[in-house]
C-alpha cells in the first residue's frame, strides 16, 4: 500500500475517533444547555453562571459512565495505527 495512503488513512480515522470521543460529552453539555436555557427565559433569571455547573457536572457523569468505551476506542485506534505504520514499506 502506498505511504501516502497509509498517512491519509491514519489522519481520517483520527478525525473519526475524535469525534466519536468528543461527541458524548458535547452533546451532553448542548442538552443541559438548552434545558437550562429554557428554565432561565422561563423564569427570567439570566444568571451567566448558573448553567455552568449543571454543564460541568452532566459532563462529568457521563465521561464517568462511559469512560470504559471511550478508553477502548482509543485503544483500539492506537493499536489499528501501530499496526498501520507497521506495515508501511520503507
């Protein structure tokens, strides 16, 4: 296989792999966001730092929750990589 392939390859599936592991925890944070949002336009409370902490706490409950799966994605590319490089003809 070509290196150059192999190069763009590695650089797509690193593009994949970080948006699979980012988009949980942005989601999460959009979701409590909005929600968050909502109850402030429903109560008239424009309080800039009381969506901060819910943000953050969602955040971490569910990296909390889904770190075994994020982890092995990530292992899973590393290893798909090394195997890649591996095979590249010098």
């Amino acid at each position: 296989m070509d290196p150059v392939q192999i190069a763009s390859d590695i650089g797509r599936s690193a593009l994949q792999v970080t948006l699979m592991l980012a988009l949980p925890l942005l989601l999460t944070g959009l979701a409590v966001g909005v929600i968050i949002s909502v109850l402030q336009a429903a109560t008239q409370v424009q309080e800039q730092t009381l969506s901060f902490i819910p943000k953050i706490l969602a955040m971490m409950a569910v990296l909390y929750l889904l770190m075994p799966v994020l982890i092995q994605t990530l292992v899973q590319y590393a290893r798909e990589t090394f195997l890649a490089i591996k095979t590249v003809p010098y």
